[in-house]
C-alpha cells in the first residue's frame, strides 16, 4: 500500500511531456510520460486523471531504443 501511495504522490507532483508531433490532431491523440525517481510513467493525454503505466528506466530504455531500431515498424 506504501509502494502505490507513494508512485501516487510522485505522479501527481510529475511533470508530463509529450512529444512535439502529437499536435496534428489537436494534441489529443497520444501518450504523455513522466520521468520520475522510481522510473517512468506513461498516460493517455485524453485522461490525464486516469491510470498510468509504470515502467523500470530499464524497460523505458530498452522500449525506446527497439522504436529507433525500427522493430515497431509496420510493413505494407
């Protein structure tokens, strides 16, 4: 109870970023992350008062760098 007390505390004092691109739909259509003490956090940038998934700066690295990697990409 301690752990999820304290993440909540640090998500409301964090500061959210999105990225430069997201605004060709209005800003509306995109994720928010946070970096924070205990890792980082991701949210929807439609509910910003709702959930928010948690991930080891560990995980957060390794999921940036297979995106540069191109290993998300979708072929058509």
């Amino acid at each position: 109870m301690l752990t999820h007390q304290l993440a909540h505390a640090e998500l409301a004092a964090a500061t959210w970023r999105k990225a430069s691109r997201s605004n060709g739909n209005g800003g509306n259509n995109c994720v928010e992350v946070a970096f924070l003490d205990t890792g980082v956090a991701v949210r929807d940038s439609k509910d910003r008062s709702g959930p928010a998934l948690m991930f080891t700066t560990a995980e957060w690295t390794a999921f940036v760098d297979s995106a540069k990697e191109g290993e998300f990409d979708i072929n058509s």
